[in-house]
C-alpha cells in the first residue's frame, strides 16, 4: 500500500503566516504600548520626569519700607541667615545636630528630627543672626548650607505697631499696612528653571545676575511718629491710672481725613511676634465697636439745629431727672429743670436729648446718623474694619429714639467718631479717613499719591459753628469735659460713659463702663480732632470727663506744641469747600493741615510782593493755594479743581478785610 504524500509547500506557508502574525501582534503590542506612553499618558509622565531632574527656584525681591510722614522709618527689610540641611548628604544625623544645637540654640533631638524627617531638603532654622565664626563651623558640615533671606525688622518696636502690623516668615503681610498692603509691598518675586545632573547639582538656564526681582514698592504713612508717640503715651499713662483693661486713642487732621496717630492697648512687639496673642494684634479702633454714650448726643443735636427742630436759645424742660417712656424711665445724673440747649450739651443731659430726639423722629435721626457715617464702613485703607450696629428706623421699638438720642442701643467704630466728629470741625463735611499718604517706586518716583476725599456734605457751615460753640461750653466751667480744657486754645470736645451691654445675658454689665472723651482744638480753626476712650476704668471714677479727658489734654497739648501752632498762630485761614465742578462724584481738596508739600509737588516761589497784596495763583494746584492762603493768613475760596485759571481780587490787590479770595480751577 503507498503513502499519501504530505503537501510541504502548504505547510510552510502555514508557518510563516503563524510565524507572521506573532510578530504583528507583537509589535502592534508595541505601539500601543508607544501609543499610551506618548500619547495617552504622555503630558502625566513629562511632569513626573521633570520632577525628578528638573528644579524650580523662586527668588522673591526686598521688601518695601514703611515711613511716617516726615519719612522716618517704621518698618524695613534686613538681610539674615537661614540655615538648611539636604539629609542625603549628611552621614551621621546625630553627629551633625550635635555640632548644629548650640548654634540655632535649638535640642540635639529636635535637629535630628527634623534632618529625618525630609530625604532632599529641609529648613532647620529661618532667620538668625550668625556670626563669622559660626558661619565657618556650618560650613564644614556635610549636607548644611545657609542663605540670604530678608526678614521684617520694626525699629520702633511697639510704636505703631498696630497700624503697621506684621509679616511672617515668607514675608507676607498678616496684619495691619503690611496686610492690607501686602502686594505693594511685596513686589514681584522671579522664577528659574533647572536641570539636576547625576550628582544632583543644579544647572541653571538663565543668569541670576542679570536677572533681578521687581523690588517692592515704598509706603508713607500719614502717621506722625512724634504724635503717634505722644498718644500712646498718654493713652498708657490714663489706662494704669484707671486700672482698665485697655483703650484707644485717634488723632485725625479734620480737614484732609489724614490719620496722625492711632493708639491701641494692649499692643505689640512685632519684631517678637509669638510671645503675644491675637488679642494684642488688633487694632481696637476700627475693629472693636462700642456703645458710644453721651458723644453721641452732639450728633443729634446738629441734626435737630440742621432741620430748625430746636434753636439755640430755646428751653426743654428736662424733668427734674426722671423721665418715663413707655414702660422706662430714663435719668440724669442730677436733677436737672429747664435747660437750654447749649446746657443740655453742657452737662450732657439724658432727658434733655430724648425730648429733642423725640421733636426730630427717628425718621430723620436715622438719616443723619447714616450721613454722619455711622451703621457702615468709612473705607479707611486698614483690614478688619467693623461696620458698628444701627438698625433701620422702621425696627426700632417705642424708645428706641429716646435711647438712641444719648447713644445706647447702638454701636460705633473710634474710626467712625472721630470721623463724624471732624465733619462738625471742617464745616460740614464728611472726609474719608486715609492712613497711607503715598507709594514710590525704590527710584523714589512717586507711583501713587492719596488726596483727601469729601464724602458728602452732611450739616451746614452755620450749624457746625453753633454747635461749635456749644462743645466749646463743655470744656468750660460747669461742664463736663473742664479736664480737657487748655490753657492756650479754646477746645471743642464731648464727654461720654457708656455702660457696657452684657452680650451673653442681655442688658447691661454692672460695673463695667467705656469712659471717653472727643474734641477738637484749637476750636475755630481746628488742626486736631482726637478721640480717647477708656475700657472697663475700676473704682468709683469712671466717667469719660474724668479718664479720659485728661489724657485728651495731654494729646492736645504737646501735639499742637509739636505742631507749631502756639497762641499768636493758632488762627489759621478757614477753608471754603465748594462743591466741584458738575460731573465729579467727588472732590478731593487738600486743606491747610498738610505741613510739607511731598517730593515732587508744585511750591510756592520766593516773592517779593507785598505781604499785604494777593499773590498770582495762576496755574498753582489746589495745594499749592491752600499752603500759599495760609502762609499768609488769608482765606480761600476753592471753586472746581485742576489748576488755578482766574482769581478774584486780581494779583497785586489788597486782600480783602473781610471774605474770602476766589479761586477758580480747571
């Protein structure tokens, strides 16, 4: 029988289409795996490499100073030591804490940790003074290395301190200027790309030398040191008398809205940040609000003279103090008849406010609260600012007017008093409280510049000189304020003692008042409005004419000294506001508080005109004619804003004896 013969040709074509197909499979495997790394996963797995070889460098700049305004320092950036260690280098962790503790003046323990605690890097201790000698041990330690860093250094230690406030260690601003400031400061920090080698070295793509960070920005305040000093040390000397808790103290130029001082206790080193509490941080004058008591009463009062409720000269029976509404009965601390109501200010009245907040309703004691400021922001360029509580007229129950007529049921910022209270010192006018003057560049160019700011008109000039001359009663004998009153100037000021409200519980603490006192001087040309209030004073004395009124005379006294303004040169030129030209939602005039035109700004040639005859104020700044008026003790009419286009007296007349010199600007 034969064979069947086996077809070879068949069978190697057989094979090599197997043999062809693994190998398609296996490179089709290939290229989708290809696929996915390049493709599909490509930009994931370029981040994980360039994690691995390639290093990011952030070089952030210097940080800008802070000056008051004469340019003295308050906070500036010095160059220390930060020391770090890379563990992969470091052979004996122990040996190298060891060497490392009596240098950081840190445990050998807590070293050690911390070099086990990172495989690459990590920081042992930022921001230390080293001297040569230690600089040179660490240098001969494996795996250590130090470098420059800027940190935040306040010359004046707790002056100012919780104005300025306080950086932390990668020097952004946590509080205070620096906060609210923080990216002016701060300037613009630079990135650089690298590559590590084998060694882990680093290989940079771009020149450090060449390449320099935008450094940060230059900020004055408008915060007078010199004042800012006689504050807070007034303000302590009150607080230790009175044995209470803590207290403020705002000085304001009531004509611009520029602060002088501002005083908190208790305060702060921020050079030594850690050993005081938030509590200390803050500053108490624009976030702490508060009861406002019997300052408020001058509030009510120009809104009653405003709307013709009251005159000046009339009599309110003021019951022999004791006065029921509703199901309350209100006091006076004496028992007091007909008053007047200059007396009613005078001795601070109760009843005598309740009855005249009654003739005005609360209608329109509402409205001019809210004109005055009181129930929202004043916009001052500080973080944290509180906006105080005034409910809606249409909420208030059958007493609230009476109540809130001598300042309870009610709560207030010392940033919105002082405020309100310079508006009646200015004529009428509700300024914008500002604390920064302006900002440079580190070429000293001037970047941006602050001008005062008008709100709004809230009383009239007429209104605001009555009621003047009603404060001016308070400081005089028989009132209640005499404790502030100066030998030198007439004084303008309101005492207040506010019961403190016991939040947890409802109504009031016993025992626990806030003592205050608020003026300006000197009373007809005004150069300072000061507010001091007093928390929780012990004992029998309390009240704000006792208190706090004395620590306002000290304030008063030695700043006008400061100031220059002495008797024979106390009466400076009043300034007539008037409204800009139509189209300006607001007018931003600079009054005769400013002392020193800023670098930069238009002056006043020397002339040789007569002292008697109106100089020329063609092309001058609205500045400019305002320093130029009170140089020479004249008063100005400011009419629209720009620079200075026609005048009346014409240049080389006689300043008028009486009124004004017109000026008009475009």
């Amino acid at each position: 029988m034969r064979k069947k013969k086996v077809d070879t040709g068949r069978y190697l074509k057989f094979r090599i289409y197997i043999v062809l197909g693994f190998f398609f499979i296996f490179f089709a495997a290939i290229f989708g795996r290809a696929f996915q790394l390049q493709v599909l996963d490509g930009g994931r797995l370029k981040l994980l490499a360039q994690k691995q070889h390639r290093k990011t460098i952030n070089i952030q700049s210097k940080r800008g100073d802070i000056y008051d305004r004469n340019l003295k320092e308050l906070a500036v950036s010095i160059e220390v030591d930060s020391v770090f260690a890379q563990p992969g280098k470091i052979d004996s962790p122990r040996a190298a804490a060891k060497a490392l503790s009596p240098i950081l003046a840190m445990g050998p323990s807590e070293i050690e940790k911390k070099i086990k605690s990172q495989p690459n890097f990590v920081w042992l201790k930022r921001q230390v003074d080293l001297k040569d000698e230690e600089r040179k041990v660490l240098s001969d330690i494996e795996g250590v290395g130090v470098i420059k860093e800027a940190r935040r250094f306040y010359p004046n230690r707790q002056l100012a301190s919780n104005i300025i406030g306080f950086t932390g260690l990668d020097s952004n601003g946590l509080e205070g200027v620096e906060r609210y400031y923080d990216a002016t400061l701060k300037g613009a920090s630079r990135k650089f790309v690298g590559d590590k080698d084998a060694m882990g070295r680093l290989l940079l793509f771009e020149d450090l030398d060449k390449t320099v960070p935008v450094q940060g920005m230059e900020v004055e305040l408008t915060i007078d040191k010199t004042v800012q000093y006689i504050a807070e040390k007034a303000l302590k000397k009150a607080v230790d008398e009175a044995g209470a808790k803590g207290g403020t103290a705002l000085v304001m130029d009531p004509m611009t809205g520029e602060m002088l001082a501002m005083a908190s206790l208790p305060t702060f080193d921020p050079n030594d940040i850690k050993k005081f509490e938030p509590r200390h941080w803050k500053n108490k004058n624009i976030t702490d609000a508060f009861e406002p008591g019997s300052t408020f009463k001058l509030f009510l009062i120009s809104a009653a003279l405003e709307e013709n409720v009251v005159k000046p000269k009339e009599s309110i029976y003021c019951e022999n103090g004791s006065y029921k509404v509703a199901d309350r009965v209100f006091h006076d601390h004496e028992k007091y008849g007909w008053l007047t109501v200059p007396q009613i200010i005078k001795v601070s009245s109760n009843i005598g406010s309740a009855k005249i907040g009654e003739r005005l309703g609360r209608v329109q004691l509402y409205r001019y609260l809210k004109a005055f400021g009181f129930g929202g922001k004043t916009g001052i360029d500080l973080p944290g600012e509180a906006v105080g509580a005034l409910r809606h007229h249409s909420t208030w129950s059958g007493v609230t007017v009476d109540t809130v007529s001598f300042g309870q049921g009610v709560s207030v910022t010392g940033i919105q008093l002082v405020s309100a209270l310079s508006t009646i010192a200015n004529g009428g006018f509700l300024m914008k409280p500002y604390v920064v003057r302006s900002v440079k560049d580190a070429s000293g160019a001037t970047v941006s510049e602050t001008n005062p700011v008008i709100m709004r008109k809230v009383i009239s000039e007429d209104t605001a000189r009555r009621l003047t001359d009603m404060l001016v009663g308070v400081t005089e004998e028989g009132g209640t304020g005499t404790n502030a009153s100066l030998d030198d100037f007439e004084v303008a000021g309101k005492t207040g003692t506010a019961q403190k409200p016991d939040l947890k519980n409802g109504g009031y603490m016993k025992g626990a008042y806030l003592a205050s006192f608020m003026g300006f001087a000197p009373a007809r040309a005004p150069r300072l409005a000061i507010l001091v209030t007093i928390d929780e004073p012990k004992g029998d004395i309390y009240y704000g004419g006792q208190v706090a009124a004395p620590a306002f005379k000290e304030i008063a006294e030695q700043s006008l000294s400061y100031m220059g303004v002495f008797p024979e040169n106390s009466k400076r030129p009043a300034v007539q506001f008037v409204k800009a030209e139509a189209g300006e939602k607001e007018a931003a005039l600079q009054a005769p508080g400013i002392e020193n035109e800023p670098a930069g700004t238009e002056t006043e040639a020397p002339s040789s005109e007569s002292p008697m005859a109106v100089p020329d104020f063609s092309g001058k700044t609205v500045r400019t004619v305002l320093k130029m008026a009170r140089d020479r003790a004249f008063d100005v009419e400011i009419n629209g804003s720009g620079t200075a286009y026609a005048q009346r007296p014409a240049p080389g007349q006689s300043i008028p004896a009486k009124g004004p010199v017109v000026v008009s600007f475009q």
